[in-house]
C-alpha cells in the first residue's frame, strides 16, 4: 500500500473536516501518498482526484461540513459508474480509499472492493447515530447539542405564551437524535418513527398535562414520523382538539452545520488514524467504530445489519421525565 485516498459522502456532518485531517495526517505519519477525492463518488467517477499535504488539513479541525464536499451519487450505483471511479483511482496507481460517510456509502464502499480490488475502509460520519457498529458516529455529538439548544430556546417562548410547539428534528429513517434530544430537552412527547404514532393519546396526553397544571408543552417529532412531518401532526391535533393555535419550527439543517464538538474531533481523529492504520495492515471491506472506551473494526456490512436503534427503555425514561 502506497497511496491512499479520502473522500466524503452522503448528508455532510460536523466532524467530517477533523477526520479527513487525521486521515491526511496519519497517511503522512506512515509516509503513504494520500489524495483527496471531492464530492465524494460522483468526483470519483469524474476523476477529481488531488493530492494532499499534512499542511493542506491546517485550520480545518474546528470547521462544520466537509472542505471535500459532498454528493449523494445514483451513477455509482451502477456498475459502469464504479468501473470508472475504479480505473480513476489505479490511473493514480492508489490502492487503498477512506470512505467518511453513512451506510449507504459503505455499500458503495464494498462494491467498490468487491468489483475491483480496491481496498476501503468506513468511517462513520452522519449526525443520525443510526449505523450499526459503532456506538456514535461523527456529527451526532454537534447536532444534539444544536437541536437541544433550539428545543431550549423554544422553551422560553413557549412558557412565556403558554403554547404548544412541535419541533422538527431530522432523521428521516431514525428516530434516535430526535428521542435524545427530546429527553436533553424535556419535551412532554416525542415522536419517532420506530414505535407508532397515535394522535387521539397524544391529544389526551396534552389535555391531562394541562389538567395538571402543566401552562405550556413541547412535542419533538423526528422528520421521518409514522404519522408525517411535524406540520401534519400539528394540523391532525388542532384539528381533533382545543389546541387550535400551535406553533411548528422545523430545525432541518441547523443541525448539520456549525463547529464540531470537542467529543467530535477527538472521535473523528482517532478513527481517522485507525483508518489509515488499517489499510496498512492490509485491511478491507472494513468499518471503524467506537465501542465504549475502544476502537474497533468491523465488517462493513455491520453497519447496516445491526443499525444502531435507541434502547427502548429510552421511551419509558422519556415518558416518566414527561408527568
Ligand atoms: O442522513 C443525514 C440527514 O441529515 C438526515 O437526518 C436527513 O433526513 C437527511 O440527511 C436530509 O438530507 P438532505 O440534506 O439531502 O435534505
């Protein structure tokens, strides 16, 4: 293994610069040539392959989104697309390829390995938390905290109306960052997409929270909710109840840019070095993960036969926080 390369795919997340620094960095401690692949496989496929320096990474690990950009890409699902993308990176004679993104870029990934040989590496980079594998992946720590602080801010105004909010957190397959930072935040109800929705109970929990005294409320809902979008829940409760007036905010994207937290880099730059360390061992088809305290490889297929969900017993410490 002579020369390695790095790229970034899918939904970008905080954290994602730090980790092409430590790929760029341990690719150099190893002296391994390493380039840099930008917009992910659709570069791939157009050849916009660079070579980077240690000093190319400089000023970068305190910085949201990824400087290689990113790109959700249909041709690399077909094989003629991987064929190129393939024969672009030999025609640089690089044998070995970092893939900082979700699961569907490690199918990708493996295809990829599959097909042509070419050696690839996982790191897990979404702000959802939801690839098996790892217990938290690059971004989630950042986009947490921003969705907990929206959900604080809301708080203010919402005891000062005496409203009801729905808040609108993305994850439009997991529910996990929803239900995290509905319990960080103290929502009275959140809506996720594995357990059902039902919207006359969530009508009777709100009337009793008033009953109680309760002056205002505030229901996270994730963006991919059984029942719909936050909007929809919010028209299917003032319809069917007293509450006519609710307020809906839809954080979206907020939550994905900004500067990584600390727990982010230091997450994102030991994987990252894992990475490199790995593909010098002449290591494939593999994914680097955190488990507690450790840094662990699996196979990349892990990611998505063993997604990570919340612990349902989550749902019962949210509901007894919520009386
Ligand atoms: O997978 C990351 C994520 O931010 C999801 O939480 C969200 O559903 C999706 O990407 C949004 O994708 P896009 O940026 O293409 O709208």
């Amino acid at each position: 293994m002579k020369r390695i390369a790095v790229l970034t795919s899918g939904g970008d997340s905080p954290g994602m610069n730090a980790a092409i620094r430590a790929v760029v960095r341990a690719a150099t401690y190893h002296d391994l040539g390493v380039y840099a692949v930008d917009r992910g496989y659709q570069g791939l496929i157009e050849n916009r392959i660079r070579p980077m320096s240690a000093r190319d990474v400089g000023g970068i690990i305190n910085r949201g989104g990824t400087i290689l950009r990113t790109a959700r890409c249909k041709a690399f699902m077909e094989t003629e697309g991987r064929a190129q993308a393939a024969a672009n990176l030999k025609s640089h004679s690089i044998e070995g390829l970092v893939v900082i993104g979700g699961d569907g870029s490690y199918r990708g990934a493996q295809a990829l390995d599959a097909e042509h040989g070419i050696r690839c590496i996982g790191l897990p980079g979404t702000i959802d938390n939801d690839i098996g594998g790892t217990d938290y992946t690059i971004g989630y720590d950042t986009a947490l905290n921003i969705a907990v602080e929206a959900i604080d801010r809301i708080r203010d105004t919402a005891e000062s109306h005496e409203r009801l909010f729905f808040i609108e957190v993305m994850g439009r397959d997991s529910g996990y960052l929803s239900m995290m930072s509905g319990i960080a935040g103290g929502a009275e109800e959140i809506l996720v997409p594995e357990t059902p929705t039902d919207i006359p109970a969530l009508v009777e929990k709100l009337q009793h929270d008033r009953r109680k005294g309760k002056r205002s409320s505030i229901i996270v809902v994730a963006e991919g909710d059984d029942a719909g979008r936050a909007i929809d829940v919010a028209h299917m409760v003032s319809e069917t109840s007293e509450f006519k007036d609710p307020r809906v905010v839809v954080i979206g994207h907020l939550q994905r840019g900004g500067t990584p937290t600390a727990f982010d880099r230091i997450l994102a730059s030991r994987l990252g070095i894992r990475a490199v360390e790995a593909l010098v061992q002449g290591e494939t088809g593999k994914m680097v993960g955190i488990h507690g305290k450790s840094v662990v490889l699996h196979p990349l297929e892990e990611a998505w036969t063993n997604r990570t969900l919340f612990d349902p017993s989550l749902i019962q410490v949210a509901h007894v926080l919520a009386t």
